[in-house]
C-alpha cells in the first residue's frame, strides 16, 4: 500500500501564486479529506497529485517515487470527480471496462474484474444499461466502479458527490467510506462540507487561501482547533466566538465580558489585560448551574426546534451566541430562558489579534 507525500508544495499561475509551499504526509491506506472554502487550492493540489496541473515548486512522491516528471497515466492513480462524465453510448460494464480496454487487458480479465467491481458496488443488475437509464447515486457508483476496476495506488475524489441530493449524498458518503474499509486504498478526498469531512476522514486538512491551518483526527479538530478558522469552520453551527479582555487573579485566568466574569480552564497561556476571543461551542453550553461553570446572563431572541434538539439565537451584551440545547420534546421549556452557564474545561480561548489558540495542552497542526 502506498503513502503520498507532499514537500513544500508550490502552485503558480502566471505571477499568481495560489499553492504555497505545502507539506502533507499521508499513510498507506490512511483516508484524508482536504477541506477548506472555495478557492482554497483544494482541487488544485489534488489535480498536482494526479498529475493534471504542473508542480510549480517543491516535490509529490507516491509510494516513495518522486512523480513531479511522471505523466498522469504513469503514477497509477484514479480520480473520480464532481462531474462523473460518462460515456452515454456505451452500458454500465463497458463504462467500467474503458480504462482496462485502452491497456488492453484480456477480455477475460477485463469481464472478471467488472463482474467483481459491481458485486462491490451493487451494479450487478444494471450491468446492461446506458447511464442516462439511471439515477444520481447509481451513475456516481459506475464512476466509483471504473476507478476500483484499475487497483490503483491511490484513489483522488473531487467533490464527487456534490451533484447528489442531500439524502443521496449522505447514503453515499457511508458507502464510500465502507469501500474505503474494505479495500483499504489510499484515498485523497476534496471538498467545502465539514460534514463530509468529518464524517469520511481519517485525518482532516483545513485549508485557507493556499496554506494548511490545522492537520488532524476529526475529534482533534473538534476538541482543540489551532485557531479561530478551523473553530469557525469545523462543527455545526460554528464555535461562538465572544470578544473579552483577560484578567488574572488569585482565582485563576478569567475573560470580563465588559462585566460578566467567565473563568477560564487552568491550562491556557494568557497574560494579564490580552484582547481574546472566547471560544464557545452551541453544544457546550448549560442550561443548569454547575460547579466550575460560570453563570452568564443572555437574552434569547429565537428558538429554532430540529427535533431532538433546537438552536437558540441569543445575545450576550450584544454579542450573537448560539446554543444546541435538548428539547426532551418540548421547546417551551425554553421560554423565559435568561441565564446559561459555561462549563471552564470546555471552554478555547484565542489571541484577538494573531487568531491563534491560547490553550496549552493542545496539539499544534500543519
Ligand atoms: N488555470 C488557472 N489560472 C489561474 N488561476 C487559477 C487557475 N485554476 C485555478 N486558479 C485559482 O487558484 C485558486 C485555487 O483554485 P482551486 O480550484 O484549487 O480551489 P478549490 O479550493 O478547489 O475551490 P472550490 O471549492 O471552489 O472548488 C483559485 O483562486 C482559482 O481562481
Ligand atoms: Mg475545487
């Protein structure tokens, strides 16, 4: 099995440069998902591992062979994309047959291997049929099919579900996660959903024009993001982000909230009167009092009820906070809600200026 390796990759186009100077280590079989808002350099830098866009700087190994001067076809990767492009003339098996075809692969070889590919993915039955007699998830599935059927080193995805409903895309999504399982291929995922990404990765890469902000397990990410962007940008809804100003006492390191008081855990690195950020995530905050949690006074302008659960909109001296609360079936229980409390060992704290995270125990990414 085999890993990728990216040294101090550079991407420019013109005098633009848009890549730059990334390193990324990805482990045999490891399942990693680039994600990041649109324009980051995702597909970018998937397009320089597939080979379909010159390195502009730095080098990309596969299975420790240094491919900046391998052609596409030679680095014996399979990417599967957004727009699964078809052939619509030829049936599902001679769609998943192509790539074997054009090496010419004996016949027998190539009918085993297709058989096989759609037992995998449940296509046996459609084998026969032309793409346009099928549905969304079924044509994304012939595009998965032609991919596998090559045994490629690694397998490149860009967005390949974004042209899918939400209930397809979430189906799916489990099922390229079972193949990935299964087969155990190193696979390079892109996308803009942290759902998708939180959901499929193995490790997740966080990008932002260009650069790589944070590297890390799902659960890393989520516990203890590097900085305000990846806080903003993994879980749903975002981190509440409250501006404050340190104060340090005898009780310990705490954030005034102009006069609201939140102490802070005992493992941050602040100093005495710093601008931050108070990092507060929806899913963190009481509705009872606790020990060790501070009470904070809020005014609640909005209940939005999910089911088991419901989104409040509130304001704490005129800064937005969001909180996920249970229902227990019942959203009037939340009216007349003034008050919530905010336990200090969830709490992050960032430098107001650099956006970095204060929290000491943290492991540090890129
Ligand atoms: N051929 C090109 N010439 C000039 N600039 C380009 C070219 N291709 C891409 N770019 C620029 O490079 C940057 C990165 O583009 P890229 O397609 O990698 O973004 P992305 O992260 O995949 O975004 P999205 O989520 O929208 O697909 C963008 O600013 C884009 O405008
Ligand atoms: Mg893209």
């Amino acid at each position: 099995m085999s890993g990728v390796k990216l040294d101090r990759v550079v991407k420019t186009y013109g005098a633009v440069q848009v890549v730059h100077g990334i390193d990324l280590h990805i482990k045999p079989k490891e399942f990693v998902v680039l994600v990041g808002p649109s324009g980051c350099g995702k597909s970018t830098t998937l397009r320089m591992i597939a080979g379909l866009e010159e390195i502009s700087g730095g080098t990309i190994a596969i299975d420790g062979r240094v491919v900046n001067r391998v052609a596409p076809k030679d680095r014996d990767v399979a990417m599967v994309f957004q727009n699964y492009a078809l052939y619509p003339h030829l049936s599902v098996a001679e769609n998943i047959a192509f790539g074997l075809r054009i090496r010419r692969t004996p016949r027998e070889e190539i009918r085993r291997s297709v058989a096989e590919v759609a037992e995998i993915l449940g296509l046996t039955q459609y084998l026969e049929r032309r793409p346009a007699d099928l549905s969304g998830g079924q044509r994304q599935r012939v595009a998965m099919g032609r991919a596998i059927v090559r045994h490629p080193k690694v397998f490149l995805f860009d967005e390949p579900l974004s042209n899918l409903d939400a209930k397809l895309r979430t189906q799916m999504r489990a099922e390229i996660r079972r193949l990935h399982n299964r087969l155990g291929v190193t696979s390079i995922y892109v996308t803009h959903d942290q759902v998708e990404a939180m959901t499929l990765a193995d490790r997740i890469v966080v990008m932002n024009g260009g650069r790589i902000e944070q590297i890390g397990t799902p659960m890393e990410l989520f516990t203890n993001p590097a900085n305000l962007f990846v806080a903003g940008f993994i879980g749903s809804p975002p981190m509440n982000q409250l501006r404050g100003r340190v104060v340090r006492d005898a009780d310990g390191p705490a954030v005034m909230i102009r006069d609201i008081r939140v102490r802070l855990p005992r493992d941050v690195s602040v100093e005495d009167s710093q601008e931050v950020l108070l990092g507060v995530r929806p899913e963190h905050v009481l509705l009872a009092a606790r020990s060790n949690a501070t009470p904070v006074p809020i005014s609640l302008d909005l209940v939005e009820p999910l089911g088991s659960e419901a989104l409040l909109h509130a304001e704490i001296h005129g800064q937005p906070f969001v909180i996920k609360a249970p229902t227990q079936g019942d959203v009037g229980r939340f009216s007349g809600l003034d008050m919530i409390h905010l336990p200090a060992e969830e709490l992050k704290v960032f430098d107001a200026e650099t956006g970095r995270s204060l929290i000491t125990h943290q492991v540090s990414g890129g």
